[in-house]
C-alpha cells in the first residue's frame, strides 16, 4: 500500500473520531429520546388497550343488566368513555330501547349526542337518525342529512325520505344507486327491490 494512502486512511480515522468526540452528547441525546418516545408509544398503546378492555366488559354488563330498560342503560353511561367505540354503542343501545319504549324525540336526542370518532360508526349513526327522521315525519330533514350518502343503507333511508316527500322519480334513482353496491341475492338487495317497485321503478 502507497503512503499516500496510509495517510490518507489515517486522516480519514482521525477526522471519524474528532467527530465523534465532538458529537458524542448529540448522540447519547438522541439515542436516549428515540428510547423515551418508543417506550412512550408502548405505554399509550397499553394504556389505550386497557380501556377498550374496561369498557368492553363494562358495556356487555351494562347491555345485560339493563335488559332493554331506557332508564337503566342511561344510568350505567357515565361509566363508558364518551368518546370511545363502547360508549357509542352504548348509546346506540339506549337509542334502540327508547325507539322500543315508544320515545322516538328521545332516541334522536341520544343519537345526535353521540361523538363517533369512527367514520363507519358516524355513516351508522347518521342511518338510524334518518330512518327516525322518516318516521317521525320529517323526511326533509332526512334528506338535507343523507342528501350526500354514498352507503347502500344511507342510500335506502334517502330513497323512503324522497318517497315520502312524493319526489318518486327521484327516489327511484337513489334505490338503483344503493342496488348497484348491494350483493345480488342479499336480503338487502331485496328490500330495496321491494321499495322501488312501490315508486314505480324496476331493477
């Protein structure tokens, strides 16, 4: 090997460890952060699984011991989290009871209270809201909700509003929109062929 090289190895390896040294705080900083933030992670992550356990068994003993009682299962809400998956099914739940119990306005109140952080959740949650809607007379305002719905049951739920509003044209085309992402042979599919012959349309 040329001692041209040598020399040149050699700078290299000192000019590495001047850095080194230079560096070495940054280092250990870095290296320390980078182990906080993972261990940091772990701990939210545990941390978030204990409370959907938590509230998972909290739901299924509050959906058991109320037995379909409104007062019950309104009662039992302050111990699920507002926000979490639980606590919108919960009252979802109370929603359903209270529909049952002949309370429809109270139903709808539960509803529109729900925080649904999960987008299939709220596409759900705005579904029975407009099935209410229809019931209770108020398909305009059914309509106004839904009128951007894209979910084959959303789509139903806008095609009774516009039916019941007398718009059968429109309706029509709503319940050929929601039969094009509905399985052939489903009991959905089937519904909503029974709703478009009732407007006058055919599959």
């Amino acid at each position: 090997m040329a001692m041209d090289e040598l020399l040149n190895e050699h700078e290299q390896g000192e000019r590495v460890r001047s850095w080194l040294q230079k560096n070495a705080g940054s280092l250990i900083g870095g290296v320390a952060v980078g182990i906080a933030i993972i261990w940091g992670w772990q701990w939210w992550g545990n941390r978030q699984h204990g409370q959907q356990m938590h509230d998972a068994e909290q739901y299924e003993t509050l959906v058991s011991d109320a037995n379909n009682d409104p007062a019950k299962l309104s009662a039992g809400l302050g111990k699920l989290s507002a926000g979490s998956m639980y606590g919108a099914l919960a009252r979802m739940q109370l929603a359903k009871a209270q529909v049952d119990a002949g309370k429809p306005q109270d139903a709808l109140a539960t509803l529109r209270a729900i925080q649904a952080g999960d987008s299939g959740l709220a596409d759900v949650i705005d579904v029975r809201i407009g099935r209410l809607l229809v019931e209770t007379n108020k398909p305009a305002d059914a309509i106004a909700l839904l009128g951007k719905a894209t979910s084959p049951g959303a789509l139903e739920v806008l095609g009774d509003a516009q039916a019941k509003q007398g718009q059968t044209q429109t309706a029509q085309a709503t319940y050929k929109r929601a039969l094009t992402t509905l399985e052939v042979g489903s009991p959905e599919r089937m519904i909503v062929e029974l709703k478009l012959a009732d407007v006058g349309g055919a599959p």
